[in-house]
C-alpha cells in the first residue's frame, strides 16, 4: 500500500509541474493531493501542520492565479471593464481545448473589454499585453510553488525510505 500510495503521489506532483504551464490542470492543488497520499501512506506520519501550511499555500497560489491577469491589465493602463474581461477570457480559455487557450483567453478578454469600455486600440492592446504578462508570472509563480511541493515530497520519502520500499 505505501508503494502505491507514494508511486500515485509521485505522479500527482509531476502532473502537479506540468499543469503550472498547461492551462486544463491546476498545478499547484494537484501538487498537494501527491503530498496528502504521502501522507495517507501507512508508513510515514501524518503531520496536520505541515499537510495544512501546505494547503493554505496552494490555495492561495490558486486564488492569486486568477486575480494577477487581471492585476497586470490593471497595471498597463487597463480598466475595470479590462480586469473583468481578463478574467471571463481565463476561464474560458481554461475550458476550450485551443492549446495555450489560457493564455489567448486572457489576452483576447482584456483587449475586448477595453474595446467594451471605449478605449482605442492602442490603450486596448497595452491592456491585453499586460495580462499576457501578468497570466506568465502567474504560471511561473505557480511553476516554482509545484517545484517546491516536488522538493518537500521527496525530502519526506528520503526520510521515510526504509518504511517505504
């Protein structure tokens, strides 16, 4: 079972890496469920402080992976009207199956929102790069919160390798 258990774990946290970048996964949460089977493993401890900061983390890396787009339309001169249309473009990009849908959704969302809020093209354009920008530091953000759970993961079946295997 402890086998099992940290092999599906293993797994879970590569697949947690990948979908820092790719817009169907959430990377980081998948991340954390691979660290919550660790923890399930008969063998190894459950240890609720460290299974909880871990959480709290990904959620928030979660929440903010929606709201920085939106930040960075705001920053390059975007409107509310940007923010929003930022947001409604990300979540539709998550669900079409364009590849790097996530990040045309964005872009495309921020720039039809500020056509929306009478901005010329220009400023529109400005806008829509800014949450192109703010959607990368966002996936990168996210990137380097996964290789930190991968980090924290094998650090603990390092630990518990006797048990394990």
């Amino acid at each position: 079972m402890d086998i099992i258990l940290t092999a599906i774990g293993g797994i879970l946290m590569i697949v947690g890496i990948l979908g820092s970048f790719l817009p169907v996964l959430p990377g980081v949460p998948v991340s954390w469920v691979g660290l919550l089977l660790l923890h399930l493993s008969p063998s190894v401890p459950m240890n609720y402080w460290f299974l909880g900061i871990t959480f709290v983390i990904a959620a928030f890396i979660y929440g903010l992976n929606l709201v920085i787009p939106a930040m960075g339309t705001k920053r390059y001169g975007g409107s509310r009207t940007g923010m929003i249309g930022a947001t409604i473009g990300l979540v539709a990009g998550l669900i079409t199956p364009i590849p790097f849908g996530i990040f045309l959704g964005a872009f495309i969302g921020a720039f039809i929102g500020e056509i929306i809020n009478k901005s010329d093209r220009n400023s529109a354009l400005k806008a829509a790069y800014g949450s192109f920008i703010g959607l990368l530091a966002s996936s990168f953000m996210e990137f380097i919160v996964a290789c930190g759970f991968l980090i924290l993961f094998l650090y603990k079946v390092w630990d518990f390798r006797e048990v394990l295997f």
